[in-house]
C-alpha cells in the first residue's frame, strides 16, 4: 500500500543537503514500513531494532564518533556500510538514549551517509533532550492513512482522481456513489495499515474489528511503559472520556469522580505525547496565524483514528452497517473523529499540523464551526454537515464576521456543489481540496 510520505522520504534521499531523518508517529502507523519501502531503492539497506536487539546498545555506550560505530556495526551486520550506498535504519530508537545522542554526529562528521531513525514511544525520549538535533536532525509526522490512501489501496485511486478532477455534480454518478461507499468503509474501520490491509486483502468487516480490539489492546498495554509519570487506570480513563466528548468541548471534571482537573491534564498530555489523541483548540481566527489567537483552556480533544474511536466507544458494526448516508455524516462526533483525523492525515509531513476550532456565545445566538484551517493567507471555515441546504447557519456566521475568509466548506457524501460562498467537498475528496 502506498503511502502519501513516500514522495518526501524520496526526496530526502534525494537532497545533497538532507540531515539525518526521524520519522515520528505513533505505534502502528506505518513508519518502519515506509522507510523499509525507501530502502529496496539503496544497494545496500540496514535495519538495527533496539528493542529487539538490546545487545546493540553496547556498540553506543562508549564514544559516538560516527566512523567508529559504523566500523563496529558493519562487522557486526557482516557487511560494510558504503555512504552514498547505504541505508541505515535505527528502529525503535528511544531504547538507546545514547543512539539518540548519536545521530547528530552523524550528520556533522559523515553527512553522505543517509542515517534513519524511528519508534514508536520515540516522543517521550525526545522530551527529556530539549535542545537535541537543532539544527542537524529533519523530522516527517506520520497518521494513520487517510481516505485517500485507502482509497488508493482498494484500487480506486483513478476513480478519486477523475472525480476530484471533475468534481460532478450529479448525485447518481457512479464513480461518486463508489467513493461514497468506500467512505462508508472507513468510516468503520480507520486507517491503521495493518487493519486496512486486511480488509483490502479480504473485505472481511468482522475480521477488521478483531484486528481494532487487537491494536486498542496493544496501545493500551503501552501505557504500563509511562506509569511512573501517570497511572495506567487513568490514563484509560481519560482515553475514554476523550471519545465519549469528541465533538464537544473537553471538559475535564467529566472524566472521572475524585480526579483533579491537573492529574486529568496529564494523563492527555501523555496521550497527545503518543499521538494516540489530539488536542484541538478555540481560536477567534480573527488573523493568521490562527495559533496566535487560540484559547489555551478552550480545546476539544478527539482519538488519532475514527476506526479506534468507534472502538473505544464500544460501537457496533451492525449499527453502522444498518446507517444510511445522511446518519453516517450526521452522527455527530463520529463524523468530526473522521473530518478532524483526515485534515491531520494530509497535511504536511515536515510539520506537526494544527487544527482548531470557532465557536461564538451570544444571548441571541449561538454559533459553533467544527474546524478552521489555514491556506496562505487565508482561513477557512469547514463543517460537517447532512442534507442539502440546512445546516449552514454557522458557517454564514463565521464568513460575516471574518474579513480574511473568503469562502467556507461544508464536507458530507453529496457531490461537489456551491451556495454562494460556501463549497460542499465530498468526504472522500477533503484532503485533495483542504492539503494540496
């Protein structure tokens, strides 16, 4: 399957002034497959895992010169590592602080040689070195795959290029009602590989939620790796509450009895660390950039994939299935899980992305738009929404009240359509429009 960073990691092969690389994400997104991926394009590829080689940590405890270490784990490969040649992948890094340490070196003393680097509970080990790589390391942000790439992996990768091409208005086109139908999909299952493989491979629904539960498991075991900084009952607490308040603001006193509003802040703080959740703040978006007008204690705070956040709220695949399309984009938080996590997936991998939300209190009116992004200059509006005109009162609102929005979108499974300025981009077609 492929993935929308492969075209970066190319490039970054490519570049005569690349830095050594770390691709960050969270556990299963995809990031040792990718740069696996990368190497079949080198003569020579090495992968060294440090959780499940510890023995390699002793090649880092004494000196870090580059040469050194590259002599002493050539050896121990039984191949040379050759710059320009080689590719060479430190997995599940944050296991040897000291490799951490190392990889700077590698770009200051043996910069033809393309260093990698990746794990999956890497965000905790970089906090504790504040001031580490400035200046010599390059990151790419990993998600789980978005609707395109899923759509991409069932085949029908021509049939959304054609109609984001196109952009028909016609609701009995074809290729429309497929896409509508491979949305519906992943509405269900979400965008980790492993689970998308297997429905690409089998289009077994059932299989894929044993596969969900599976993952949910996995992750959460995780979170006895952390429970010197917070308690793993907690931590599933707060995981928890963050799905059952997505759509809303998250209001901490509702996570659970007898915990204060700083012990429920920590516990997500770690959560975002592992890229499990995301935090999505208010903005007056009155200007860009729109962080600088965010309200730090106003956010709303969804799940890193719509397929686990269907999980962790114990929803059942007959009731999907039974859905028609206006309830699968007007299910509430479900719908916000999907749009949230699809304009984070197709955003720039060289930057973590920003998301943020508006919402207006008044005593005549209130008004609330779901997401707001930046494109240049300027900052647009973009709400879910079912039906064909109703609906749109907020979006009118937010438009009035902001010079530098030009136009709003309104995402659902219709086709591509306008009112006046305000844009109706299908589901399926958000992160071809919204991160071009």
């Amino acid at each position: 399957m492929e993935r929308l960073i492969e075209n970066e990691l190319t490039a970054w092969a490519a570049a005569r002034d690349r830095k050594v690389l770390i691709v960050r994400g969270a556990r299963q997104v995809g990031k040792t497959w990718s740069i696996r991926h990368l190497g079949r394009s080198f003569e020579q590829f090495f992968e060294f895992n440090f959780e499940e080689d510890p023995a390699l940590n002793g090649f880092f405890s004494g000196r870090l010169d580059p040469s050194f270490l590259c002599e002493r784990l050539s050896a121990y490969a039984g191949t040379s590592i050759i710059p320009g040649k080689t590719l060479v992948f430190f997995d599940e890094i944050q296991a040897c602080p000291n490799a951490l340490r190392a990889l700077r070196f590698f770009h200051e003393k043996l910069p033809e040689l393309h260093v990698a680097a990746a794990g999956s509970l890497l965000e905790f080990a970089l906090q504790e070195l504040p001031s580490f790589g400035v200046g010599r390391i390059e990151y790419r942000h990993m998600y789980p795959m978005s609707i395109h790439e899923f759509v991409e992996a069932c085949g029908n990768g021509a049939a959304l290029e054609l109609v984001c091409r196109d952009q028909p208005d016609a609701h009995d086109d074809p290729l429309h009602a497929q896409l509508v139908d491979l949305t519906r999909v992943y509405t269900m299952i979400g965008g980790f590989p492993a689970v998308v493989s297997h429905y690409v491979h089998s289009r077994d629904l059932p299989g894929c939620m044993l596969l969900l539960d599976d993952l949910l498991t996995t992750l959460r075991s995780d979170f006895a790796k952390y429970r010197k900084r917070v308690p793993t009952n907690r931590l599933n607490a707060v995981l928890a509450s963050i799905a059952a308040q997505a759509g809303g603001k998250f209001i901490h006193s509702r996570v659970a009895d007898g915990l204060r509003s700083e012990q429920v802040r920590n516990a997500a703080e770690l959560l975002i660390l592992a890229g499990l959740v995301h935090r999505i703040p208010h903005t007056s978006a009155q200007g860009v950039p729109l962080g600088s007008q965010a309200h730090s204690r106003r956010f709303k705070m969804i799940p890193c994939d719509v397929g686990l956040y269907q999980r962790i709220s114990g929803l059942t695949l007959s009731d999907e299935l039974v859905k028609d399309d206006s309830t699968v984009v007007n299910s509430g938080p479900a719908a916000e899980v999907l749009v949230g996590t699809e304009l984070i997936a197709c955003s720039r991998p060289r930057t973590r992305p920003e998301l943020f939300y508006w919402h207006r209190e008044s005593r005549n009116s209130n008004a609330e738009v779901d997401y707001v992004i930046q494109q240049g200059r300027d900052i647009v509006p973009v709400e879910v929404k079912a039906g064909r005109r109703g609906g749109m009162r907020s979006l009118h609102m937010f438009l009035d009240s902001h010079d530098s929005s030009s136009h709003g979108i309104r995402t659902s499974l219709e086709p591509f359509s306008e009112y006046g300025d305000i844009r109706v981009v299908p589901l399926y077609a958000l992160g071809n429009t919204c991160c071009p």
